[in-house]
C-alpha cells in the first residue's frame, strides 16, 4: 500500500516505535502507518524526528495533530 493513498483530508495515522536503530517504514496495518523511529520517547525527541522524517518522506510540511504524548498519532500534511 502506498503512505499516499492514506492520506484523507491532508491528515494520515501513524504508530510510532522509538528507540529504533535507524528511521524506517515498517509497513502499513489498518490504515495505520508504522514507523520505527531512533529518536527516544523523551522530551518531545521522538515527536521531532517524526515531524522531520515524514516532512522529509513526503516533502511537505507535516505537523502532529493529535497524539503528543502517545504510540499513534494523526499527522497533518500542509
């Protein structure tokens, strides 16, 4: 499956796995995209990298919507 086709209304799902050895798209389950993120859960870092590595994936600014302090998150694509 294609990150694009999940994209509804400029926003998309993601379960975020910190702590990862390098930043990586695992996969797709449920509309839900998986990322293994290296960056830890700690002091917003996470949140960062996940920012930077769709912005960089899709290359368009992306922003948390939802999901600050959680695993899934809905991001959205400006």
């Amino acid at each position: 499956m294609d990150l694009e086709r999940l994209i509804v209304n400029s926003r998309f799902r993601v379960r975020v796995f910190p702590n990862a050895k390098k930043n990586v798209l695992k996969g797709f389950k449920d509309n839900i995209v998986l990322v293994d993120i290296a960056a830890p859960a700690d002091k917003n870092k996470a949140n960062l990298e996940v920012v930077k590595f769709f912005s960089r994936l899709l290359k368009k600014k992306v922003s948390i919507k939802s999901g600050l302090k959680s695993k899934d998150k809905l991001l959205f694509v400006h």
